[in-house]
C-alpha cells in the first residue's frame, strides 16, 4: 500500500492518572444523564456541561497559555476526548470549537480574532458551528453559493447553510463563502473565502429542522445582506477551499469516529446471551482506538494524513452503525431492560448520521481510493 | 518503509527477508510444494539469514530479536506465501529456549497438545510439543506422519503415538500453558496481514491496467470502492496484528492473549472480506490456478481457520468481557495500552 501506515503510537506518559481525573468528573457529573443523552453523546448540547469541562482545562488542551489553552500533547487531548465520548457526555457545545474552529484560527486568524475568541471557546463559552453544507452543495462542496462582496468597512454576505450542527443554539459560525467567481481555467473551488460570523448579527434568520428522532439538532441559517465588519475575514481572500479542507482532516480522525455508540455496547455487556459477537465487535474496537490514536500522533507531528484519518473515519463509521445491528445478536432487544432499550432505540435512530457527516463514506472511500492511485 | 523503521532491527531483517522471497519464491516453488517436494534451497537461504533463532535470546546463541521484529518477518513471510515452516520454527525455537533447551537446528514445528495435525510435521526434523504444563523436545524422525494439508496445500500432518521425548521441561509462567497455541495465532494473525498487503498490492495493481469499457476499470467508482474497503480492512489486520506482537513484548504471551485475540478476529475477518474483493476485482483470471492470486487466497482461507477461528477467540474475548462487566469494559481497555499501571 503506497505511503498508507499506520505507526503504533504510546499512549502518553500520566494518561492513567488523567483518565482518573477526568472519570471522576464525569462520574459526578453524569448522574442525571438519561439514556438519551448518553446515546448522542457529541450530538448533544449542554453549555452547562461545557462550562465545567472548560473549568477543568479540557477545552484547547493543546492551545497556548497565552489563548486560554493548557500547551498539553495532541494524544493527552485524546485521551480526555475518548473519556468524555466512551461516558456518553454532551459535549456539542463545545465539541466543534475545540476541534476545528479553535485550531483553525489559532492557525490562520489574526492575533485579535485569537484574543477575542479562543479564551471564550477555551472557557466552553462561545460555541461554533460549521457553516459548510447548503441546499445544492454537500458532498460537492465546492458549487456552494453563499456569497460575500466587499463594502465599505467591511464584507455583505448573502445566501443559505443547512444541516448545519446547533446553529439555532450557537454564537458563531465559521462560513465559507464565494468572494470572486473561479476564474477561466482555475478549479471550481478558487475564490472561496472563509468569515467569522456573529450569528446575532441583523439579516440572520435561523430556523431549527427536526430530525427524524424528534430532536432539533441541526438548523438552517439564512444570510440576508448580513454586514459583516472588515476583520470577520479568516485567513486569506481566496484561500478558503484549502483551509477549510485543512479543518476536514481535523473533523475525520479523532475518536468520536470510533466511540458513538460504545455506551450502547457497554450497557449491553452483562445481558449478552452470546458472547461471539460481543468478542467480535470488542476486536475491533480495540483495533480501532489504535487506528485512530496512530492518526493523532501523526497531526502530533505536524503532518495531514488525510487518507489515513478517511480510512480510521470509513472503517470507525462502519463499526459505531455495527454496534446496534450486531446486539440485535446478541440479546433479544425487545425484553432487555428499560435503560437498554432506551439506549439501543436511540443509536440505532442517529446510526445513519455516522456514515454521512463529516464526509459520507463514499466521499471517504473515493479519497482512500485516490490514495491508492486508483484516481 | 519511512525513515523511522531503517534503525529497527526487525525491519531491516524483514527488509532482507523480503527480497529473498520476492527473488526465490515464485509461482513453480509454491506449487512444488503442493505436490509434497521440499524447497531445500529456499530454507536454506532464510536460514543463513539467521531467522530460526531470531527470537533466542543472544545468551543463548540467537539474535535476541523482540516480538514486534519476529512480527515483522512472520509478515513477510505471509506476503510471499513462503512455503517453509520458518515462522513455526522460529517460535519453536523462542519456547524451547524459553525453557532452557537448546533449540536443535534445521527446521522446527510445534504442538498445543499433540493430537492436532502438526504444521509441516514430515518436513520437520523437531518438534516442540506443549502440553499446558510443560515443553517437550520432541524428535520428527522417528515419527510416523500421515500426510494432511490445508486449503493451501500447506503440509498438516498427523503423528502416530510414541515419538522420542528427548527433553522436557515446565513451562514458566510468563509462557502460560496455552504458548503454542497463542504464539501459533499470532504467527497466522501476522502471516494473514502480510498476505492480505500482497493481494491488495495485486487487485490494485490489476485494476490500473485491466481496461474495459474504454478505461482501466480502476476509473469505475463501483471497483474503487471495493478497494478502499479492502485497504481498510488490511489497514486494521496490520495494526491489530502489531499491537498484538507489541503486547507479547510487555507482558510476554501469556498475559498477551488479548491482544492475540483481538489480531486473529481482526486478521480472520478481514481474510473473508479481502479475499472476496480480490477475487472479484480480478473475475475469471483470478479463479485459474495459472494466476499467482489463489496463492495468497487460499492460505488467507486456511490460515483464518487454524489456531482459533474468529469464532474460538471472539468466544473467548466475548466471555471474558462479560466476567468483567459492562462497567469495567472501558477501564480494562485503556488500561492495556496505558503505560503506567492503574493501581
């Protein structure tokens, strides 16, 4: 396999007593967690949560002191990451702000927009949401229409996002938007730009859409003729399709591509009457967490495996929708215990999600394809 | 191979270990056996490269090699097919002195319990025979064989009763009475990850140049993804078996079990799923016993079924989990990576 590897990696030094740590946590603050809650973990919203966990120095872990951050290793991240999701928790409001929004700005925004943002998204108090999808560009991201002209002071930004992740209940969006149409002979995907937008600005309609298991977990948000000021630029004028392409491979490879439904798999355990697919499932998540750890020692030192962090996301996706038809082996679900039940009718209801956001696996498996030379 | 793994001994000797197959095991070799000829030259070659005693420690007169580099070279021997009991006889050779024996030289095998078809039993001068308490040095000339083979072609033989004991000693602790057994799966859990490397190499090879329809059906999003499915899986049968090597180098193969477990499901699983895929990638040309690819096919078939099925370890895997309780799950899982103890 041509440059496809995946390097065993240590977990770091002290991560058993940070694992305690942030069990203790969680074991406090998890008591009033329904099944519900637990089965969406990431998928779900609670600023309270976020608060606290920012409280304890988990939100930016990675980032400078001087921007709120704690200047800990990618893998110790990890480490509280796989904690907070094998838990179930609510991390949504956080979640986005501290993986990509975060990073992204540490990586291209001013020192300003640095100040402004990343000690509030530190503190799990401003939450972000990623303004990517529209009506007519999911999968080909790049005949997005959204649009911003510059004006004086600043950018008029027009046009729709959708499917958008708790837009109704965030403070900012990250948008990528057209500010020059492609040019003869450039690809589709030139004259992008990305904008920090404040999403209590006038010209803003956000509108909740009721997914099939009754929630609002993600919106549709209407732009307009938002005035956005001169410093909502992100980065550089054009530079918008590889930034946000840079923010992707953060989105595909941490563990909440493997772990969605393991509170499902462990609530199961005990009430198992055959332990072959048990046994199965467990191989292959311990397989995976090493997958997935390998790919963050790797953004540890600086690289982008984008194919590999596509593979841990494609075969992670396939294991976390497994988990609730495999227990259907496993245990007669009708009979199981209430909690189960709850927990089993949940997973199986957001399993679809798993294979869609963040890249849907046949996006994924044309992008290990081309890894291959095959495109 | 990048720039971090030139300093690893392990993988400067599966380098070589490489290319000696690649050079010597061919298409005719592989079928020679098959017709129960033994490749004297082959063996020989890979033993002047040192590998039955890569695993004795050098006190010993070995090479004191880690499992994460025997690992290295039961891969490479996986993806070449080799057709020598090479990895068998190195574990053999890692037990016997283990145990304080002196590993005899020419080729070994080795037994869980005596009754199995032994790996290579006729072509053997030695085997290691262990019985859950204790490892016995057995003498192979004596013996009378039946002949047996897998799906592969690849020798399984049965022994008569009553072959020459010429050592024996107790089994340690850190081996546990299952050692054969585990060190077996681990080799096929490492060789199934090196053949499934191959096949994809192959499949993918073949789908750049087979043209239909005007283009390389390569182009086709439909065989596309069927490879990036193949690559994932022996992506996972690659990493599943490294860390199962890894965990028998901290807390010897024993405590390993786990992690040769989860290899074995992993390696097993992903043998069906690729080998599927190939076959189909290639069409008719892949089923002829012309094409190199059943070579790789029908020792991922066999291989999947010795030394513990999915099912036989899944079982085991799934029970002990279930001793544990759905709450201890987690913490069990971390901490067999974590580095430092959980008290």
């Amino acid at each position: 396999m041509p440059g496809l590897r995946f390097d065993l990696r240590d977990a770091p030094p002290g991560s058993a007593a940070l694992r305690r740590e942030v069990r203790a946590f969680l074991a406090e603050h998890g008591r009033g967690w329904t099944p519900e809650v637990r089965g969406r973990s990431w998928m779900g919203f609670d600023r309270a949560f976020s608060r606290a966990v920012g409280a304890r120095g988990w939100i930016g872990m990675t980032w400078p002191r001087r921007y709120g951050g704690g200047e800990r290793s990618a893998l110790e991240r990890h480490v509280v990451l796989e904690e907070m999701l094998a838990a179930g928790a609510p991390v949504g409001a956080h979640w986005i702000g501290d993986r990509q929004s975060g990073p992204l700005l540490l990586r291209y925004g001013t020192e300003a927009q640095r100040m402004r943002l990343l000690p509030a998204i530190a503190r799990g108090e401003a939450a972000f949401c990623i303004g990517l999808s529209e009506p007519d560009a999911g999968s080909d991201l790049a005949g997005l229409r959204t649009r911003a002209e510059r004006v004086p002071g600043g950018w008029r930004l027009n046009g729709r996002k959708v499917w958008t992740s708790f837009a109704h209940l965030c403070d900012w969006m990250i948008a990528l938007a057209r500010t020059a149409p492609a040019g003869e002979g450039e690809p589709r995907h030139a004259g992008l730009s990305q904008f920090l937008v404040d999403l209590r600005l006038s010209g803003i309609a956000i509108r909740p859409i009721r997914e099939l298991t009754g929630e609002e977990g993600f919106a549709e948000v209407t732009f307009d003729n938002v005035l956005l000021p001169e410093d909502a630029l992100i980065g550089r004028e054009g530079a918008g399709w590889a930034q946000a392409t840079a923010e992707l491979a953060l989105e595909r490879s941490g563990p909440e591509r493997v772990l969605s439904s393991y509170p499902l798999l462990a609530a199961a355990v005990e009430v198992a009457a055959d332990p072959v697919p048990l046994g199965r499932l467990v191989a292959r998540l311990a397989t995976l967490r090493a997958m997935s750890l390998s790919v963050a020692g790797m953004l540890e030192e600086g690289r982008t495996p984008a194919v590999e962090a596509a593979l841990v996301k494609d075969l992670g996706g396939a294991f976390e929708q497994a988990v609730p038809e495999r227990l259907r082996d496993l245990l007669d679900v009708a009979d199981a215990p209430e909690e189960l039940r709850r927990l089993h009718a949940c997973v199986t209801q957001v399993a679809p999600t798993f294979s869609l956001r963040g890249g849907t696996r046949e996006i994924l498996r044309g992008i290990i394809a081309r890894g291959l030379g095959l495109r | 191979m990048s720039a971090t793994h030139d300093a690893d001994p392990g993988a400067l000797l599966a380098g070589q270990v490489g290319r000696l197959l690649a050079a010597r095991c061919d298409a005719a070799t592989l079928a020679a056996i098959e017709r129960g000829e033994w490749p004297g030259p082959l063996w020989d070659a890979l033993e002047e490269l040192g590998l039955p005693l890569a695993l004795v420690p050098e006190a010993m007169g070995g090479a004191g090699l880690g499992w994460q580099a025997a690992g290295r070279v039961f891969v490479a021997l996986g993806r070449h097919g080799a057709p020598v009991p090479m990895g068998e006889t190195m574990l053999a050779a890692a037990l016997l002195a283990a145990v304080g024996i002196a590993p005899p030289a020419g080729p070994l095998s080795l037994t869980a319990n005596g009754g199995e078809r032994v790996p290579w039993g006729r072509h053997v001068r030695h085997v290691a025979c262990c019985d859950g308490e204790t490892v016995a040095l057995c003498d192979a000339a004596g013996v009378t064989w039946t002949p047996g083979a897998n799906l592969a072609g690849e020798p399984r033989d049965s022994a008569s009763p009553g072959g020459v004991v010429l050592r024996v000693a107790p089994l340690p602790e850190r081996l546990g009475g299952e050692a054969a057994a585990s060190g077996l799966a681990l080799l096929r859990a490492c060789q199934m990850a090196g053949a499934l490397a191959a096949a994809l190499d192959l499949a993918v090879d073949y789908a750049g140049t087979r043209r239909q329809f005007g283009r390389p059906i390569g182009r086709f999003q439909a065989i596309q993804q069927q490879l990036a499915v193949f690559a994932g899986e022996a992506a996972a049968a690659q990493v599943a078996a490294e860390r199962a090597c890894r965990a028998v180098d901290r807390h010897g193969l024993a405590a390993a079990a786990f992690e040769i477990g989860c290899a074995k499901i992993v390696a097993g699983e992903a043998a069906g799923t690729g080998a599927a895929i190939a076959h189909q990638v290639f069409g008719a040309i892949g089923f002829t016993a012309e094409h190199p690819l059943h070579h790789l096919t029908r020792r991922l078939w066999s291989w999947r079924e010795e030394a513990g099925t999915e099912r036989y370890w899944a079982a085991r895997l799934g029970r002990e989990v279930q001793a544990l309780g759905g709450a201890m799950l987690w913490p069990f899982l971390t901490a067999r990576d974590d580095q430092d103890p959980i008290p």
